[in-house]
C-alpha cells in the first residue's frame, strides 16, 4: 500500500504524489504532476512552479549579516592596540581639559580622527569583500550545471537550477542528474549512485514498477539528484527538487564547511603574519628608542609615542590583501569569462599561468565543429554533398562535380540515401527548425545529410520518404569501447517490420558484416571488399575526413522471437532490453557505405598553438579519430612538421613503460586511444615535471581531465560529469580560448606581483621613515636640543591617512594594470616559485630605503640644526617647523607612493612604456592627490593632521624628492636589464 502526501503545484493546483514513486506506475506519476511524459511542461507553467517550489538548489549555509561583516573589519589585534591607544589619549584629554580647559585643545583631534580613519577603512574593506563575493557568485552562475529537459515538447537546455517538478528530464552518457525522479525510458542506462549510496558499481536501471519498498540503492526504476549517468539514456519526470531531493535531505543534515584557502591566499597570509611581527618588532623598539632618546616626561607623551608605534604597525602591515587578491583574482576571471573560458576555482587561475602543455581533443576544439557530410562511398559508387553547416541545403554531384538529380534512377542516390538514413535512425541526435542543435555535432551532420536528400526528392517530386518514417523501438547505444551504436526500429512504410541500424567506426562495424548491398541488391562480403572499403577509409582519412560505416540488418517481426529469446510485447515494443545481449542483434549485418565527415581546423588555432609554442608551452593532440586524419590536422595547425605522425592506442600498449615515458616525451598526436591512454599520458607527462592542461568532452574524459592540472571541459558539446570533474569550461570549445586564458592567467598572476611589490615597498618607507626618524633625530633636527617632550618624526594620523591614500585604490588599480610586458614569451612559472621570491625582497628594500631617504630630507630642510637646513625654515618657533616639516614629510612620503605605483608596475621594464595604459590607476592617483589637497588646505583638518598649508616652491620641493622614488627606480632597473642581456 503507497503512503501519499499532497503538495501544491500552482496557485490552484494541488496534486497527490506518492511517497515513493518507485511503487508507482509512470502513468500514475505523471498524471499528479499534471504533465506529459511525450511534451513535458508548458513555459508558463514551469515558471510557474518555479516561483512556487523555488530554485532547483541545495540550501547553503545561512548569510552573514552585513553589520557583521562590516564589524569583522576591525577583527585585527593591531586595531585593538590602536583603539585601546585612542581611548588612552581620550581619557587623557578629558583630564587635561578638566585640570586646564584653556591650554587644553578644543578637541581630541587625535582621537576622531584616527576613529574616522579606521571607519573609513572598514568601509573600504566592506566594499572590496562584497565585491569579491558578487564576482565570485558570479562566476559561479556561468559555471552552473545544465539539464536537457522538454518543455512543449522540444528538447532544450536550461540550468539545472530550474528544473522543477513535474519536468521531463533526458539523460545521455556523461549527464549529472538534475532531481530526483522515476524513470519512464532507460536504453542500456547504468548510473553512477556512490555520492548518494556508497555503492561503488554503476547501477543498471530498468522503468518497471517495484513490488516492494527497497533502499535507495536497489531502486532501480528511480534516479537521484547529483548522481551521473555512466552508460545509455533514459528519460525520467522529476518527482523532487532542492533540498526534498534524497541528496537535500542528507545536506540538511550536514553542515556548511568551510572552503580552503587557496596557495596564493595562504603565501599572503603567511607573508602578512610575518611582516606584521617585524613591524610590531619595530614598533616596540621605536617605542623603545623614543624612551632612551626622549625619555616620558607625561603621560602625553607615553600616549603619543604609543599611538605612533602602534599606527607604524597597523599602516604597515596591509591588512587588505586577501581582499584586494580575491576582487584581482575574481575580476580577471570575469574578464576570462567575457572571452569563453570559465575558471570554476579562482586557485586555478595560480596554475594556469604555468602550464607547460595543453593536451587537446580534436573535434571542435582545435577544429570548428561545424561537422558536415561531404562525402558517401557506397558499394555503388562516391557521390558528394554540396552546402556547410546544419542548414539542410545542398545538392549531390559525383567525383567530377557533374550533379546528380533526384529521381533519375542513379543507383548512386539511392544508394547514398540509404547509408546516411541509416545514420539518421541510429541517431541521438537533434536538429531544431530554427537551425540549434541538440547532441553530438557528428550525428546532428548524420541528420542534415538526410534532410538534404529528403528535400532534393521533394524537389524532384520524387516521393520523399517522411523523416518520422522509423520509430525506435530498442537501443544498444554507443560507448567508446564499442565505437558503434545499433537501433532496432519499426518500419511505418511496411506495416511495422523491424530493422537493425548500426552506425560505428568503418573497421569496428565491418567485423559485424558478411554481406554487402551494391546497386540495390545484397550479395555475400568478399575479402576483396573489405580491403576496398579499408582503402577507402585510409583515402578519405589521409584528406582529414572522420568516417562513419553504416550496416543495416532486416529482422521483420517473426525472426526477432527467434533471437535468443528476444520477443515484442502486446505494445510492439520489445519485451527486454537488447542493450544487455548485443551479440543477438550486432552480428550477420549488410554493409551499406561509409559517410566522410569534415570539421576544418579553426583558423585562429594555428597561430594559437605557434603563441604557446613561442610561450615554452607544448600542445600534444590526443584523439579518437583515424591517425592519418589526426596527423593531417596537426600538420595543418603547426602541432608537428611534416614528418611527424600520429601514435596509436594499439602502439602504446605495446611499449613498456620506459618505452611509453619516452614516446610521451617526444609525439605530440596520439589517434585511435581509450580512456585509459589519455589517463595514462597526463599522469607520465606530470611524473617528468609538467603542468598540463588536459581537454575533455564524454564521460570517458573525466578521468584524465580531473586528473590534470588544469581540467578542461567543453561548454557546448562536454558532459555535465566533465564539466563538474574540469576546473575550467570553454564556452566556445576553442584551443585558442585556452592559450588566451594561459595569457591570462600569467597576466593576473604578474599584476598580483606587481600589487605586492607596490605595497611592501611603501609600506617599507613608511618604516623606514619612521624609523630613521627617530634614530636620527638629532641630526635631522626633528628633535629640539634640551626639549622635555617626545617629538616624532610623523604623527599616528599621518601613517594612517597615508595607508588610506596609497593601500586601496592604487593598490587595486594595479590589480587591473595591462601587461606591458610580453607575458608569452617566457617560459612557464615552476609551480615552486614564490610569489614574493628574493628578488622581490630586494625591490622593497631598495625602493622603500629611496621612500624614506627622501621623506626625511624634506623634512630636514624645514628643521633647524639640519644637515640641509632651508634659510625658510629660520624665524619660526620650534612648533611651527616641526608642523611644516611634518607636512612636508606628510605631502613627500604620499606622492613617492604614488611614483612608486607607476615604477611597481614592472621589475625589469621602464615605466614610461604604457605610461598612460591604465586609466583606472591614474584616476586612483588623482583622487589621491585631490585628498591631500584637502589635509593641506582645509583649516579644519590641518588642526586634524597636524599640517600647513604649502607654497608653491615648497610643493616643487615635494613633487621634486618625491621623483626620486621613480628616478632611482628606473636607474636600479636598467641596472638589472644591462647585467641580465651580458
């Protein structure tokens, strides 16, 4: 007895389900779902379910308030130490203003300042985090899985995201299953069921009602959300969406886990750890320094050596890094997207910058994928197929281009009509009116071919047979083992006979004949035929054509109960499933021809493959087609001279495993090879040290493509399972999208460098100048001889406000930077290297020693006692020189920042080449220049920052040491140039 529960569908609709539907007929199922099992859901309707049952999505893990990702902002124990310093001096200065409210300022300036500092700066990292996380949502919406459902009755392609209950779902090989469902159709379907049961065995499905209740794994006329289809198609209604799916019901009890940090993500933090220990080892020895030189004479002056100590370490350390990584990293995976190629993880993009070989299928990636019926060789005789592409328009002309009219009674027509029939009937598939296509490009050219000789008989008025003549009635479908797919179906014209249709790969299905039809008429297949249609095989692939045998064998309706017991139902439908017995169909066929199918080399992919080629990385084609087709291909597009050829399957398994490591070492074409060889060729290639990328579209794929560095799954023709199993989908299926994301990738990964050697060296000045400040106090003059308070050189809000300035903004504007440099013509990244190596280190250090000698020079000239004491500087009081050559300090050290933006943009190159290419950096440094501007000239805030406003001369001062950053920048790098072309 079925336990039923009732669920609403529409606004008015309400329909009864049975709890378990594997105890259910079909009929029954379909009928409470309100659909069709032939025509699927209306458009409006399935929208309207939609908003009903929701997304077709597993619930994640609850949102974070806004407020609490605004507060996790300040989440850092420098910030702690900065509040704990600020509520110090604000204390302080309620004392002070209760015991003097005359000498006492006004207002904390300190204080609020460095509290709007820090707001402003939450705010910043609030936006840049919640930019990350739209891009990286974004992407995730590209990268989302599709199902082919019927809607109205036409096969089409949705995200799996709105699938809904009540849909008419098809499955193929390789399809990840949408929801869960009960099974109406299934031809030689196995599925894939170990994420939900554990059951390491595909299980074979069948559409029969259960007898009784069984466990999920023994449910055999049911399939589950997430699990995929290994073998065969089916068709199922979807019984379950979302989280009431059997796979929702686990997640919900499971909870969210965190996702890992990436490599890159983990050397930031670990260099962000370690700098932040240096600087605060450097803020306790100012702090100590400003003891031993000064000595505390008051609180204020404990409160404001503390504030600067701790203000060092929190400008810094940049604590924006992750941020600013993961929004460079996401929008140059948007960037990557807008060009076809969807990075899934942006860890991969880390990898793509060193791949050292990309390992390529064929057939429309390194080809157009507009596969096309040129050519069918019959028994009877060649004729060729006019028109390219799906649209059904051509005419048919023999060897010579002489045409060859419908009608006429050329054997060759007939004859030619027959083979590509065949090729229709034994087809998964589609060919849409409005020229979109649904399945494999190869079989939908199977289909055209047909059409066009279809409508040339209707032009002719030679009673064209209707395309729906055949009904499929049994299916022994294709895999890569069998390189051949047979279908039984029933004949309308002949009152229901039935006939075996095979189509496969010429020398595959010519082992399964022992006749042959020429001129109409089936006589036995002779040795001396066989070599011919091999020949012909050899002939047609050396010319880069991909050929298809057709064979049929007549079965009428008596012989079928004679097969091993094969018998049809009182439906006419055969009462078992022939796909597990094929040995009682696939033997005794008639050869009818074989079919020459084109897809030209993309013409954008030779000088891709001679770009990765000038960028040290290799490109090795490995496919399934004829190795005198893939070396023709290959030869075309540059991957191998003219001497080179193709490695087979069959050789390979020949070679030991020396032998196998050498040969991977040196040919770059394999044909004719199983899954197990690509599996095989990815893992030697990696055991000699190389990064591969490896290309993918059928189930047989997803092992060596989840195996690679970088998986590679293609958008148009690829699986759902190969699509889950790559890190990365072509939405084009084009090899040149590949080399643009490896170009790319070395683009995002050099503007990281450059982000990071910008801000280590800034924030290197800043300690350096603070630094040097305070040990060189007396001879710059910053201290006063016999004073009994602390002078420092910067104040806390200086640091802080220049963190603010030069951290963000250009910081992520060099994220964006355009490569002036040629990222492909060096060799692949070594995955060892570090992000921030040696030499980078040395970059710091060197700009950020300039950073700081330049600062304190301009101070200097502005402090009595000096080594370079400006004559301006004499007649004023202590007070008013230390405020304006704290100014001076303040206005140098902000605009050797932003030169250094424009010197960081290369290690080697001069920042004069593509000074101008990057409008978002200079906007960055003009907002920043326009900020201090305001610091300088507004009253309110000199009483804020501690400034003055500045001269004209005295602004040539700053902008004049502050060109130094750059000058010696330039000086230092045609240095490394001159040494590194010796």
């Amino acid at each position: 007895m079925t336990t039923e529960t009732t669920t609403n569908v529409g606004a008015n609709d309400e329909f009864i389900v049975p709890d378990d539907p594997s105890l259910a007929d079909v009929a029954d199922v379909a009928a409470a779902l309100h659909t069709d099992v032939g025509r699927g859901l209306g458009g409006e309707e399935a929208e309207r379910r939609l908003k009903r049952f929701g997304p077709n999505e597993l619930a994640g893990a609850p949102p974070v308030p806004k407020w609490r990702k605004f507060l996790a902002q300040f989440n850092d124990p420098l910030v702690y130490l900065l509040l704990a310093a600020t509520a110090i001096s604000l204390v302080a200065w309620f004392i002070e203003r209760a015991n003097d409210p005359a000498g006492a300022e006004k207002l904390p300036f300190d204080c609020i300042v460095i509290v709007l500092i820090l707001v402003v700066n939450a705010v910043l990292g609030y936006a840049q985090e919640a930019r990350a996380e739209q891009a990286v949502a974004a992407l995730s919406r590209m990268a989302a899985a599709h199902a082919t459902v019927l809607r109205d009755g036409v096969a089409v392609s949705i995200p799996t995201s709105e699938v809904v209950p009540g849909d008419v779902v098809l499955l193929a090989e390789g399809d990840t299953v949408a929801a869960d469902g009960r099974l109406f159709s299934a031809a030689a379907l196995h599925v894939a069921e170990a994420s939900l049961t554990g059951e390491s065995v595909p299980v074979t499905k069948n559409v029969g009602v259960l007898e009784a209740a069984a466990a999920l794994g023994d449910r055999t006329n049911m399939v589950f959300n997430g699990t995929s289809v290994t073998q065969g198609t089916g068709r199922f209604v979807v019984t379950a969406t979302g989280m009431r799916t059997q796979v929702g019901k686990i997640a919900g009890m499971i909870s969210a886990q965190k996702e890992e940090p990436t490599p890159l993500q983990k050397e930031i933090a670990f260099v962000s750890r370690v700098l932040g220990l240096a600087v605060c080892a450097i803020a306790v020895l100012v702090l100590a320094m400003l003891a031993f030189v000064y000595g505390f004479n008051s609180t204020q002056d404990i409160i404001d050596s503390l504030l600067l100590a701790v203000s060092l370490a929190v400008a810094a350390v940049p604590e924006g890094l992750a941020a600013i990584l993961t929004v460079v990293l996401a929008l140059g995976v948007q960037r990557m997207a807008r060009h076809h190629a969807i990075v899934k993880k942006l860890s991969s993009v880390e990898t793509l910058g060193s791949a050292s070989v990309i390992c390529s299928d064929k057939t429309g990636t390194l080809t157009r994928n507009e596969m096309t019926v040129q050519r069918v060789v019959t028994p009877s005789g060649e004729v060729l197929l006019t028109g390219t592409g799906y649209e059904p328009v051509g005419d048919v002309t023999d060897v010579d281009g002489n045409e060859i009219v419908a009608g006429d009674g050329d054997v060759r027509f007939d004859a030619a009509m027959t083979v590509l029939r065949i090729g229709a009937v034994a087809n998964d598939g589609q060919l849409n009116d409005d020229g979109g296509i649904v399945g494999d490009p190869t079989e939908v050219a199977l289909i055209v071919g047909e059409r066009k000789m279809l409508r040339l008989m209707a032009e002719a008025s030679a009673a064209p047979e209707a395309p729906s003549r055949y009904t499929r009635v049994a299916e022994i479908p294709f895999t890569s083992d069998r390189k051949r797919m047979t279908v039984i179906a029933a004949d309308a014209m002949t009152g229901g006979l039935l006939t075996a249709f095979a189509k496969g790969a010429p020398d595959v299905l010519l082992a399964y004949c022992d006749r042959i039809v020429v001129g109409g008429d089936v006589r036995p297949l002779t040795a001396d035929d066989r070599r011919r249609i091999l020949a012909d095989v050899e002939r047609l692939s050396d010319g880069a054509y991909r050929t298809l045998g057709s064979a049929y064998r007549p079965l009428g309706v008596d012989a079928v109960e004679r097969i091993d017991g094969i018998r049809l139902d009182d439906s006419g439908a055969l009462a078992i499933d022939v796909a597990d017995q094929p040995d009682a169909i696939e033997h005794g066929m008639i050869w009818a021809g074989m079919v020459g199918i084109i897809d030209p080399p993309r013409t954008e992919v030779r000088d891709a493959v001679a770009e990765a080629h000038s960028a040290g990385v290799r490109t090795v084609m490995i496919t399934g087609d004829h190795p005198l087709t893939a070396a023709r291909i290959a030869k075309d597009l540059g991957i191998i001279g003219e001497s080179g050829r193709a490695l087979t399957g069959d050789e390979l398994d020949r070679l030991d495993d020396r032998e196998f490591a050498a040969a991977v070492r040196d040919v770059s074409v394999y044909a004719r090879v199983a899954p197990e060889h690509k599996m095989k060729i990815v893992d030697a290639l990696q055991e000699q040290g190389e990064i591969v990328a490896m290309t993918g579209d059928g189930v047989n794929d997803a092992p060596a493509v989840k195996s690679a560095d970088i998986g590679v799954a293609m958008g148009i023709t690829g699986t759902e399972v190969t699509k889950e199993s790559a890190k990365m989908i072509l939405t084009d299926d084009n090899f040149a999208t590949i080399v643009a994301a490896v170009r790319e990738g070395r683009s995002i990964f050099d503007n990281i460098r450059k982000f990071l050697r910008y801000l280590l060296s800034s924030n290197m000045g800043e300690v350096l100048t603070v630094f040097g400040g305070v040990l060189f106090a007396g001879f710059l003059g910053i201290s006063e001889p016999g004073a009994d308070s602390v002078t420092v050189p910067l104040l806390a809000v200086q640091l802080l406000w220049i963190n603010l300035l030069t951290d963000a903004a250009p910081a992520m504007a060099m994220g964006v930077d355009p490569s002036i440099e040629n990222v492909m013509n060096r060799r692949p990244r070594r995955p060892g290297d570090r992000v921030i190596d040696a030499r980078m280190w040395s970059d710091v250090l060197v700009v950020g020693l300039l950073m700081a000698v330049v600062t304190l020079i301009g101070m200097d000239l502005y402090l009595p006692g000096g080594l370079l004491t400006d004559d301006s500087a004499m007649g004023a009081t202590h007070d008013e020189q230390i405020v304006m050559a704290r100014t001076m300090g303040f206005t140098i050290l902000v605009f050797a920042q932003l030169f250094n933006a424009l010197a960081a943009r290369s290690a080697t190159q001069s920042a004069f080449r593509g000074l101008f290419s990057n409008a978002w950096l200079w906007g960055a440094m003009a907002l920043s220049v326009a900020l201090q501007l305001v610091v300088i000239y507004v009253p309110v805030l000199n009483a804020a920052f501690g400034t003055t406003p500045l001269d004209p001369h005295q602004w040539l001062e700053c902008i004049g040491l502050a060109a130094f950053v750059l000058v010696g920048s330039e000086l230092y790098k045609l240095v490394l140039r001159t040494f590194a072309s010796r």
